[in-house]
C-alpha cells in the first residue's frame, strides 16, 4: 500500500514537472524511416524478415524523445504487465497529456482499455491512435479484436482488412476474417 502511495505521487511529480518541461517528440509518426520501413514489408515474402522490420517499427512508434515521456511510457508497460492497472492508466494519462502527438501513447492506454474490459474507451483511444498514425498495424487488430468481441463482425473485417494493408504479415489476420466472414455469410473478399 505505501509503494503504491509512492508510486502515485512520483506520478504526481513527473505529470507537475510536466507543465514546466517543454519537449519535442524525437520520431514523429509520419517520420521518414517509416516509409521506408513499410515500403520494405511491402516487398518481402520472407516473413522471418518481415518480423524484422515489424519490430523495427515499433521501435520507431515508441521513440518520444523526452526522459520524461520515456520514464511515463516504461512504467505504464511495467504497471500493466504487473496488473497495475491504476498506475498504468495514470501513467499513459499522463504520458498523452505531455505528448498529445504521440500516437504511442494513446494506443498503450487503448491496450490497457481492453484488458480491462472498456472497449468504447479503448475504441476512442484507438481512434486519436489512427488519425496520428494511420499505418498503426497493432491498433487496427486490436480494433479488430473488439468488434469481434462486440460481435460486430462487419467492424472487425474492415479492421482486419485495413491492418493487412499496412502489414500483409499480420500473423492470424487472414484466418480470422475468413471466420468472421464465415460467421456472417459473406462469399467474396
């Protein structure tokens, strides 16, 4: 209970220091490295490479350019990992308060709205995610997996679809718009 305490007001703290820390974000979303990257995993058939240049990107989506925004980005992930779920959401709160252009940010928290269960807020989240970084293979799968739980089908395949075309190696995305499409009827892609 105390470590918790604790951790709250180092929160408190770094979201303060905020306010008087101007920063810029090192790698914008529509940085250059990114089109080169999904230019690439474009032309591969490799998926071995593919993957290379998956977490290349990732990379890149998680660069903020700020200790700060890095410390609030790091002990978001650590506090939902460690089912934390309080901390973690006043992390990545804070992390998109500091960095509302991060599009990083916004889809760490839409992670941590789906594990726990609120999909329109994490729907949201992904949303703000996609108009900063319209590529975001991982947003669009996991709006994909909410419409599927949502049994909204329809929703999930174009989610699907528009992930698959950012990332043709989505690793299940094909299978599951199949069996989506199955679900409903539907013949032709």
């Amino acid at each position: 209970m105390i470590a918790r305490g604790i951790q709250k007001i180092a929160i408190a703290l770094i979201t303060g220091v905020m306010v008087f820390v101007a920063v810029a974000t090192a790698a914008d979303q529509n940085d250059s490295r990114l089109n080169a990257m999904f230019n690439q995993l474009h032309e591969l058939d490799d998926p071995r490479e593919a993957q290379q240049i998956e977490r290349a990107i990732w990379q890149v989506w998680s660069e903020t350019g700020s200790d700060t925004a890095d410390l609030l980005l790091a002990r978001g992930v650590r506090a939902m990992n460690d089912q934390d779920f309080e901390l973690a959401m006043d992390a990545f709160t804070a992390l998109i308060t500091l960095e509302p252009e991060f599009a990083e940010g916004w889809n760490k928290r839409a992670t941590l709205h789906f594990i726990m269960g609120n999909f329109e807020a994490s729907i949201a989240d992904i949303d703000r995610t996609l108009e900063l970084a319209p590529r975001h293979f991982g947003a669009l799968s996991g709006l994909g997996q909410i419409y599927t739980l949502m049994e909204r089908p329809k929703e999930a395949i174009q989610a699907y679809r528009r992930a698959l075309a950012a990332n043709p190696f989505m690793r299940g995305a094909r299978a599951t718009i199949e069996a989506l499409r199955d679900k409903i009827g539907e013949k032709d892609i």
